[in-house]
C-alpha cells in the first residue's frame, strides 16, 4: 500500500514475480557439505514479515550440531583448505561470485521475502554487493604475501576455524562480509545466520555444493541466540566474527575473554548526519531519506541523528517532509516500494516503545499520512524535531525508520554533538567546502565519514568502529587482517 501523496497520479502495481523461488516446506543444517537434521529433531519457523505467513521450517541446531559441524571445518581446514594454493582457493571464490550472478534474481526476490526489505534495494544493493565482495577477495587469494603482512615463511597464515555469528538487518550481505575474507585468508567456517532470516544462507550454501566447494569449508548451522552462544563458546573455534547488538557483542567479549581466540565485533551505532548551512539542501535531503529510510532503518552505520545548522533547519525540514509524502511504504516485492516491513514483530515493538518514549520526553513526532496493510509488521517513516541530546531517541539505536533532528548554530558545536554518543560507527557531512569535509571528518570519531553522499559501501573499504560500536575492520586490506596470523 502507498503513502499518501498529493500526486495527481498513483503508481500501478509492480510486483515481482515469484515464480524463480523454490522454497522448500523444510530446510536441514548445512554440515560437511550436506544438508543434515539437526541432532535433536527440532525447528523453528521463518516467517515472511510483510504477511506473516509461514514460510518454511527450519532445523534448530544445538551444542551437539554445533560440534560437528566445528570437527567438519577443523577437518577441511587441516586436510584441504589450508594446504591449497592461494590460487585455487581464489578461483572457488571467483567461482561462488559467478554463480551468485546467476543466480542473483533467485537471491534478491528470497531475501526480500525472508526480511520484507524491497526488492529495488536486494536487487539493486544487497546482491550485486555481495557478488562484489566474493569477487573483491577472490583477488586477494594468491596475493596475500602483497597485503603488508609480511613474507615468506613469516608471511601470512589462516588461523584455523571461524566460527561467525550475523544479523538479520543484511542476511546474505553480511555472509558475505564474513565468509569471503575467511575463506580468502584460507579459513575454514561455521556460520549462523540469525533465527529469523536463514533462507539466503541456506541459498548460499546450495550454491558452495554448486561450485563443488570441498566439504566442510563452509558450514551453516541455523538457530536463535542459544546456538550462537555454543557456536562461540565452541574449544575448537579459533577466530570469532559477529555483527549485531552492543549488548549481545559484549557478553561475547565477555565469553572470549581468557581464551586465545581472536575476535572481530560490529556492533550498534547512532550515527550523525550533518547539514551545514552551505549544503546543496536538495542532494542533503536525499542523502538524509537514504540515510534512514534505507532498509527501513534497520542499518548499523544509519544516519539516525540529523544535525542541521540552525539558519538552514526550517528549509531542510520542509524539504525532508515533502520528500517523505513522496515514499511508498508496503509489499516488498513491489519494485515501487521505498520501505518495506519491519523485520520482526520484536523489532517493531521496540521502534513502537522507543517513539513513545520520544515523545513522552517532550519531542514532536511527524510522519507523513501513510496507510500501512494490516496484516505484517509496519512502521511508517518519523521525524522526531525539538529532540535534546539527553532523550533516549537521540542516544539509544532505535533501528527503524525513525530519525531525531538536532540543530546545531557552529562546526565546533555540530563536532561536540556528534560525537556525544557512546558508538562511533558512521557519519555524514554536508557542504560545499572541500576544507570544511576535511576538518569535520578530523574531527569525528567515527569508523567510516561519507561526505555529500550517504550509506555507500564497497569492498575494497574498510568499515568498523569506535567505542561501543565494535573493534576491528571488515572490506578492504584492512579484512585480511581479521582472518590471518
Ligand atoms: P542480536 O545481537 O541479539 O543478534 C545478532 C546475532 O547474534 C543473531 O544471529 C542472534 O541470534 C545471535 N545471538 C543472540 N544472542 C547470542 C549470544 N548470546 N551468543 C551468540 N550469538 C547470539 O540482535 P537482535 O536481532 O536481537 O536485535 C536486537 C537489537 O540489536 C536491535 O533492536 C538493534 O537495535 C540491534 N541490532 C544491531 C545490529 C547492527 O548491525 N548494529 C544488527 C542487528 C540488531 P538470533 O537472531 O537467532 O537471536
């Protein structure tokens, strides 16, 4: 269903057909290169989030699938992985990026279906991205002795295991993010995607038997947070990667601690969008929507905090709104669709309790007139103005469609409010001066600063962050390092 505009004209439906996307009634875990049951027969469901209807049944792995599925990749590690050339592994990657090409429309309609983001951005950024990024280490392969970590007999070696743990906001993105580099490096991995997006992990790994990836390179064990925990907790898991809360990144920091594992975590974010009052307002405003509109929200490094100067607030605002009207919230797969469901009913009431909260704290709350369907999970696109730096809204991660609107009156000031945060993933800046970019950049602590443009990703950069949003890299040079001794 479309927001209302005041448009003389509707848009016509444009769904996406189905028809290319076998989803089975249910799905097994992915253990040395087969699908298997899990060891105690039981599942969970995976639920479409803009129907809520039932998609498949998925096999629940416990501590038992998860140690085999650990002796599997330590097996493949030991025998295989880690004694084939640089070369070879690279032309299974190259191989794993051809197929997901091919098979990109298969990918992009699944992952819309499983996580109700739009068709127009898991066709148009998710998978070509992901294609990019086994492409991008495929290349790395047999040139790790180039990457700056050393030659020779001290040069670059696999650690071992991986054991990787992702959320549901990017499902195959950040698979990708994960398993390329590892297998790159010459790693061998066990990976669990989150409980309730595994349909394009599972995808994936039909597409490792397709590319005749030798058994146990690659494994998949599917479950809730239970399985992630045995996963990282696991004696024989030599490197731990995870993306997700703060919260739950802590307690793995706190599980690893004393071990000798070696651990990467991309956590949370509140990142600040800044507008000066010298920015092309319109080129702001839509970096502004893709920001935090992108992806309903649901994105670490979004732009959930505008700050605009205070001499350019009123236009920016007015902008921003009229822009709004013009987003189309509703089916996933309609290829007119801007947002699309939220993920899960939890993450909804979460978005739904947070904006309360704003607006019990005094903020003004404004979204455009929007009929959302009334089976699904929803959330309209929120402005929060009048927002102080002390209200929840502008402190905690929301992750949803929902931005607060600080202002600012001096660059020294936007600095101070931008970084008063305690994560320090992103962030954006808004001018016409090359020297303003550079000394606010400077200024920021923050992993990854985009000026004049918003949410761009790319293999070849590195991404992470500061304070409470992580430690190490991933993309780039910079995400070997995670995955080499
Ligand atoms: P979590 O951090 O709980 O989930 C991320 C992944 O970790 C999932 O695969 C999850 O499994 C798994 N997991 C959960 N508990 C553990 C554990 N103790 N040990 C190991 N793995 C575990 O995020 P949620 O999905 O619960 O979302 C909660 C909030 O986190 C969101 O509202 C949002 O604010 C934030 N979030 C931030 C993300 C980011 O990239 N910055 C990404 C996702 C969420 P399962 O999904 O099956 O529970």
């Amino acid at each position: 269903m479309a927001a209302k505009t005041s448009n003389a004209f509707d848009y016509a439906p444009a769904p996406e057909s189905t028809a290319i996307v076998d989803i089975k009634p249910s799905y097994g875990l992915f253990v040395n290169g087969e699908f298997t049951d899990a060891t105690s027969g039981r599942g969970f469901k995976t639920i479409s989030p803009s129907t809520e209807e039932v998609l498949a049944e998925i096999a629940e792995a416990d501590a038992a699938d998860v140690d085999l599925a650990v002796k599997a990749a330590r097996r493949a590690y030991t025998r295989v992985w880690s004694r084939m050339s640089g070369a070879e592994r690279g032309k299974y990657l190259f191989r794993i990026a051809r197929i997901i090409q091919e098979r990109a429309r298969e990918f992009a309609v699944l992952e819309s279906i499983d996580n109700g983001k739009p068709i127009k951005e898991t066709r148009d950024v998710d998978v070509p991205t992901v294609a990019a990024h086994f492409f991008y280490y495929a290349g790395w392969a047999d040139k790790l002795e180039y990457s700056g970590y050393g030659t020779g007999p001290d040069g670059p070696q696999p650690l071992g295991v991986a054991g990787q743990v992702i959320p549901w906001n990017f499902p195959l993105l950040m698979l990708a993010w994960k398993i390329a580099p590892a297998l790159a490096c010459g790693n061998t991995v066990v990976l669990k995607p989150a409980e309730t997006t595994p349909l394009t992990a599972l995808l994936f790994a039909e597409v490792c038997q397709q590319a005749d990836l030798p058994p146990g390179v690659v494994n998949i064990v599917t479950g809730a947070g239970e399985t992630g925990r045995a996963l990282i907790g696991h004696p024989d898991v030599d490197k731990v990667a995870f993306t997700g809360s703060t919260e739950v990144g802590r307690s793995i920091a706190k599980a690893v601690a004393g071990s000798d594992k070696r651990v990467t975590l991309e956590l949370g974010g509140k990142a600040a969008n800044i507008v000066f009052d010298d920015a092309p307002v319109d080129q702001a405003v839509e970096g502004i929507v893709n920001g935090i509109f992108f992806n309903q929200g649901h994105v670490c490094c979004a732009g959930s905090r505008l700050l605009v100067q205070e001499s350019v607030a009123e236009e920016v605002l007015g902008k921003l709104k009229r822009r709004m009207k013009t987003l189309r919230v509703g089916d996933p797969l309609d290829k007119n669709t801007d947002i699309g469901a939220i993920n899960s009913a939890e993450q909804l009431a979460k978005i739904r309790e947070l904006s309360e909260v704003g607006e019990a704290e005094g903020a003004e709350r404004w979204s455009p007139p929007c009929d959302l369907p009334s089976t699904g999970f929803w959330f309209p696109p929120t402005i929060f103005t009048g927002v102080s730096q002390a209200h929840r809204i502008a402190r905690e991660e929301i992750f949803g469609p929902v931005l607060s609107v600080i202002t600012f009156r001096t660059p020294k000031e936007a600095v101070e409010k931008a970084n008063n945060t305690p994560f320090g993933l992103s962030a954006g800046i808004w001018t016409d001066k090359g020297s303003r970019i550079l000394w606010t950049a400077s200024q920021l602590r923050a992993g990854v600063v985009w000026s004049n443009t918003f949410n761009r990703f790319d293999p070849a950069s590195p991404f992470g962050g500061y304070k409470e949003s992580g430690y190490g890299r991933e993309g780039g040079r910079h995400g070997l390092e995670a995955y080499l001794r």
